[in-house]
C-alpha cells in the first residue's frame, strides 16, 4: 500500500509515478478524496464517542432528578456513536480499496512505458557460435531422454512436463548450486507451503491485474503460489522484526501459473509451463539500505549466470512493466541461441516499503516508534534455465558439455549423452 502521508503531502510525485506505470493518475484523486472522507468520518465518531463517555461519567454525579434525562441523553449519543462508528468502518474500508489501487512508488531512474521501453545496463559474455544448426532445447531434451512433453500433456494437460533421467538431475543440480550460493551469503533456507492464504496473496499484490494467472482453490479458499516470494512475505506478516541487520531468507519450492495471458506464446518446450521449480531469495530490510541490497542481490544472480557459462544481459525494467509491488526490477536475460534472442531467466525487485505496508510488517526505531520494513526478492534458479544451459552448450552429435560449476551435483558427469533409441 502507498504511504498515506506520501499521498498527502506529494501528490503530484504520486501521480507522475502512476503516469509513468501507465495508470490513470486519477486514482490518485480518488484516494486523496477517499482518506478526507475517512478522516472526517473518524472525527465525527471520536466527537460522539467522547461525548457519550464524558454524558455517562455525568450520570454518577446527576442528582436524582437529573438522571433520567440524562440517561436517556447516553442511549441516544450511544445510537449515534454506533451509527458513526458504521460510517467510519465503510468510509475506512472506501480507503483502503482506493490506497490499494495505487501501485508502488518508482524508484527515481525506473525508464516510463511499458514492456519494449527497457533500458539495457550490462551485456556479459560471448555469443556462443556453431558450426552446425544448433537444435532448440526440446529437441536436445527429447534426444537426451531428458523432456518428456507427449506425456506431461497426457497426464496433465498442455504446458505440462516431465523432467526424466538427466533433465531430472540437472534442473536439481541447478536448483542446488542455486541454494549454495545463498546458503554461502548469509540466506536461511525455508521449504514454503505452497498454498496461501488471500490475504497473503494480496498483500504481496499478486490480486491485481494478473490475478488470472493465479491458480485457485475455490473450497478452501487457497491460491498455489507462482513464487516462493508470496509465502516468505507473509512469513513475518502481522509482526514487528528486527532488521539492524538484514534478515535474508531463500525458499525451494515448486510454482504454479496458469499463464491465462500468455495464449499461443512459447507453446514449445519448457519455457512457460503451469508447473516447475524455483529457488528464491527474500529480504527483510532497513527502508534505507535496499536500494543497496537489490544491488547485492542482482550480484549473485550474475554470478549464477557466469558460472553456467551463459551469455546474458541485465535489464532495467521499465515503469509499466513492474507488477504493482516493485519500485524497480531488474531482469536477467539469458541468449538462447535458437531464438536468436535473449530471454528473461530470473529477476529481482526493490519492494521498498509497499508489500510491508499491506502485510503489516514493522521494525523499531530508536526513537521506540514502529515504522514498514522494505522487502526485496529475487530468483537464484528455477527450471527455465535449463533452456540457456541446453542450447548455449551442445554439440554437433547431440550431447551438452555440463558447465563445471554443476558437476559436482551431478556425480562428476560432464558431458550429458544422448541416448539409444
């Protein structure tokens, strides 16, 4: 949620972000209105409450005669009070729907419009180069014995897999390496539920725009996560931590996404599918050291990516193409050869104090008073690599050099085979 003193004092700052998100900063106006509403409505309720109170403190010393009136003085302002305290209820909840309508503050520097309006900061590496047509990643899948799509779609549907042998092995194998590299930089890993809660949900901002990429359990009244992210938010949720140091915690999960606005886009293979797994990072954060933080963060992604041996670049997202939390994303976009262009592989995002705000999660100052914490998160592996690590790395027979930071996972293999058919 938007800090409602921001929204007081610096409209216009709030505005020109919605603009730049490529929102109607009339939403803007309409919240401003909303907590005018609501202050007045709280005003008008504590005035009665406070008349009531003071009324019936007036009736131990009332004379005898007094008394009566006075009484029937107290159950009249307590009928008023209940009805002020309705408005206040419906005015305060008026607020609330208008505030959360407001995505995140952008960061200064965020590039405005929408998903072609990226600004790209770094490209690392080569441009892996063949001498012979390189095969795209379900092929080299289907000739390793390592994709099997004909009976994931069998077995579940469209956009289904299943991951056997050596594909099985190496998305594990990335998932670790992944894990380590968190574990080795201060991360506590945590195995999330998979299942939330609505108010978990939308406290993160994942019941916005997209929310029909959400998969729901209608009788339980529980959505599957697409990112361990939502979970690890709502695990300090309703609390006060302490963040003098960062708190770091990085969750191993599988995700789910039913991809509703992705119709007739990357049909083939494992790109976009309903269901894989992702090793994710999340940090709990003092407000004026995340931007420093989603540095960090960032660093270890690209740390992931040179030590697979990927060509890549990193990306500063632009406005409109966010999602509601994120003050500033970074995606890292790794080539796949046979696309002849770079595809987004994992990203990170500074949440600043937005998803904090809506899942009421404080620390305490110096001066003693609680104030939002900042949250930031971001991909360390998850089963798309494997699409950059297939094709970047094959050879002219169909086999794939296994990048050696891998190996180790992987019993020593370094080279995956194609199998007889």
């Amino acid at each position: 949620m938007i800090d409602v003193q921001l929204l007081r004092d610096q409209p216009d700052l709030v505005r020109r972000s919605q603009d730049a998100r490529g929102n109607d900063p009339a939403t803007v106006d309409v919240a401003i209105e909303a907590d005018l509403r609501r202050r007045e409505a709280i005003r008008e309720f504590e005035t009665l409450r406070a008349e009531q109170n003071a009324r019936s403190k007036a009736i131990g010393k009332a004379s005898k005669e007094e008394r009566p009136a006075l009484l029937a003085e107290v159950q009249g302002l307590a009928d008023q009070v209940k009805v002020a305290q309705a408005a206040a209820n419906e005015a305060e909840a008026a607020f609330d729907a208008a505030a959360m309508r407001i995505e995140n503050l952008v960061v200064e520097g965020v590039p405005a419009g929408g998903e072609e309006n990226f600004t790209v900061i770094k490209t690392v590496g080569e441009r892996p180069a063949f001498d012979f047509a390189p095969r795209d990643h379900l092929e080299i899948g289907e000739l390793l014995g390592a994709i099997d799509m004909a009976r994931g779609a069998k077995v579940s549907g469209a956009r289904f897999d299943f991951l056997r042998g050596v594909g099985a092995r190496l998305e594990l194998a990335v998932m670790q390496l992944g894990l380590q590299k968190a574990l080795d930089n201060g991360f506590i890993m945590l195995t999330p539920p998979t299942l939330v809660k609505p108010e978990i949900m939308r406290g993160t901002g994942f019941l916005g725009e997209h929310a029909d990429e959400v998969y729901l359990l209608e009788k339980q009244d529980l959505y599957l996560t697409g990112t361990s992210e939502v979970a690890l938010a709502g695990y300090h949720s309703d609390e006060i931590i302490d963040v003098a140091e960062p708190m770091r915690y990085v969750g191993w999960s599988t995700c789910y996404r039913s991809e509703a606005g992705s119709a007739g886009k990357d049909t083939r293979g494992i790109i976009r599918v309903h269901q894989f797994n992702k090793v994710e990072m999340f940090v709990y954060i003092d407000p004026k050291d995340a931007e420093a933080e989603h540095e960090r963060l960032l660093g270890w992604q690209e740390e992931m990516m040179q030590a697979l041996g990927l060509h890549y670049r990193v990306i500063d997202t632009a406005a409109g193409d966010l999602g509601s939390s994120a003050a500033r994303k970074y995606d890292v976009e790794a080539w796949v050869p046979t696309q002849d262009a770079f595809r987004e592989l994992t990203s990170t995002s500074n949440c600043t104090t937005y998803q904090a705000r809506r899942l009421n999660i404080r620390a305490r100052g110096e001066d003693g008073r609680t104030a939002p914490v900042a949250t930031l998160n971001g991909t360390i592996a998850t089963t798309r690599w494997l699409v950059a690590i297939l094709e970047t790395h094959q050879q002219a027979d169909g086999s794939v050099v296994v990048p050696e930071a891998l190996r180790p996972y992987l019993g020593g293999l370094a080279v995956l085979e194609p199998v007889q058919s």
